[in-house]
C-alpha cells in the first residue's frame, strides 16, 4: 500500500472548497467540505472529464462535461451518464497539513475491496423525453412506400409496413453494450427519413442518432447494429447512420422505462 503523501495546506482550500492536486503522478481532485477533506480520481468515468472543475453542492461534485454528479465521499456515480464510481482515496490531516494516499484501483478504504457498483440513481424524475426530432420526416416522393401506421403486434416487423415507428421498434433490439439498454429508450435516435433508392420497391432509410458522449467507445457497434438490424426489413434497400451531436444527449431523453432498467428514480 503507498504512503500519504502531503497534498496541501489546510489553508489552501476554502470550505466548501476544491482543489487538483498531483500526487504520485495521479491528478486528485481535493475537497473541503464540512470541516473535513476527501480525495477522488480527477476523472469522471463517463468519458474521463475532469471533475474539479464542475460544480461543488455538499457533497456532490457535478461533472462538467456532460453533467454526471458524483459523492466526493465515496466516488460513487449518482447520476447518468456516469455509471461507475471514481476511485476515492484515503485522507489525514495533521499539524495543518492535508495528506492523501492513493489507493490502488479497485481497493476501498484500508485496502479492502471495493463494494460492487450499483446502479446510479438521481436525485430528480424529470419529465418524460423528448427525442430533438422525433416527427420529422425528409420530404421525399417515396412516402406511398411509408405508412404513419403503429406496428402491429405478433406479426413479424420485418414484413410490416415501413415507418418511423416500426424502425424504432426494430431499433429496440439494439442495445448499448454498457448499459444494456435499447438505444430508443436511451434517446439516442433523434430522426428517421426515408428516400427512394433504384429498387422502387425498396427505402432507403436514414437515421440520426447520438451518442452520450463524442468519445463513446461503443459508438462502431452501435452503428453496426443499427444497420443490421434495420437492414433486416424486407422493404429496406440500405441504412445510413449519422452521428450528430447537437443538440447533446442528456440524461432526460431517456424514457421511464430506461429509467427503470437502470434504477434511476
Ligand atoms: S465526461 Fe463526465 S459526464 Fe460525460
């Protein structure tokens, strides 16, 4: 186990207060709260953001890249799209001196294990989502091979007529690989077009989708699926995927049912 290793003044750090600190090579982000100090990774598991520059409410820290919120305390995630903890790391303060030891990864106070990870929850139930253009459509002269019709259960999707709805519900079959929920649910399909292709009896289908964040590493196979699995309708003559980013995804798009999924309440 390392040693504590001088981080700062008491001094240094108002209270409430925070601090980047370096020690063993590691940024730490130092807080001062209610008297007493604690120590976590500067790095927000989302997409490595760095957490001493997001805001400060008691004992949450609120990322400020795409606004997961974790306890100093702990480094536990409270909050999408952050699903697991920062490392937290060991703290004394003596003679007005702030040490810190690191701990290594995945050891918890003393060395000990840490608990396993449990689902974030937030603080708020916002309203349900809204997808940035869930009714928009491209103008095409293609549409008498589209219908405004809700697909219709126990016949195969693959065969109904072609929709926005239906390829949303074919899009519920692909699942981010880290959350293991279904893209639709999470908000990340922002449009759905269709346009003629040189079968004239097939679409070409062409959706928008985000990502929660621009860096996300499931990004390739969720393209990939998306356009395996739309792909599969038998009116489809090709997919196009594009990643957009504006407006960003947060965590409000996501429906009551990925909501539930995850254990947000
Ligand atoms: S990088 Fe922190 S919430 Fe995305």
């Amino acid at each position: 186990m390392s040693e504590f290793i001088h981080a700062a003044n008491i001094g240094d750090v108002t209270d409430p207060g925070k601090m980047l600190v370096e020690i063993d090579g590691e940024m730490i982000a130092l807080f001062h709260v209610g008297g007493s100090f604690y120590a976590i990774d500067d790095v927000c598991t989302h997409d490595g953001g760095p957490l001493v520059d997001g805001d400060l409410q008691d004992y949450t820290i609120a990322c400020p890249r795409h606004g997961a919120k974790f306890d100093i305390r702990t480094g536990s995630a409270l909050s999408m799209p952050a699903i697991r903890p920062t490392l937290s790391h060991d703290v004394k303060v003596e003679d007005g001196s702030v040490f810190v030891r690191i701990r290594e990864n995945g050891s918890g106070p003393n060395g000990n294990p840490m608990p396993s990870t449990t689902p974030p929850a937030t603080t708020a139930h916002t309203n349900p989502p809204q997808t940035a253009a869930t009714n928009t459509r491209s103008n095409n002269d293609a549409t008498t091979e589209t219908t405004d019709r809700p697909p219709v259960e126990g016949q195969s999707l693959t065969s109904q007529s072609l929709s926005e709805d239906l390829v949303r519900e074919l899009l519920k079959q692909v699942k981010d690989p880290e959350l293991f929920v279904n893209i639709v649910d999470l908000g990340l399909i922002y449009d759905v077009s269709f346009s003629p292709s040189s079968d004239e009896s097939k679409q070409l289908v062409s959706i928008d989708m985000t990502m929660t964040s621009p860096a996300c590493p499931a990004g390739p196979q969720l393209i990939a699926d998306t356009k395996r699995v739309v792909g599969t309708h038998e009116k489809v003559a090709d997919v196009e995927v594009r990643i957009v980013m504006e407006p960003p995804w947060t965590p409000d798009r996501m429906t009551d049912d990925a909501r539930d999924q995850l254990g947000i309440f």
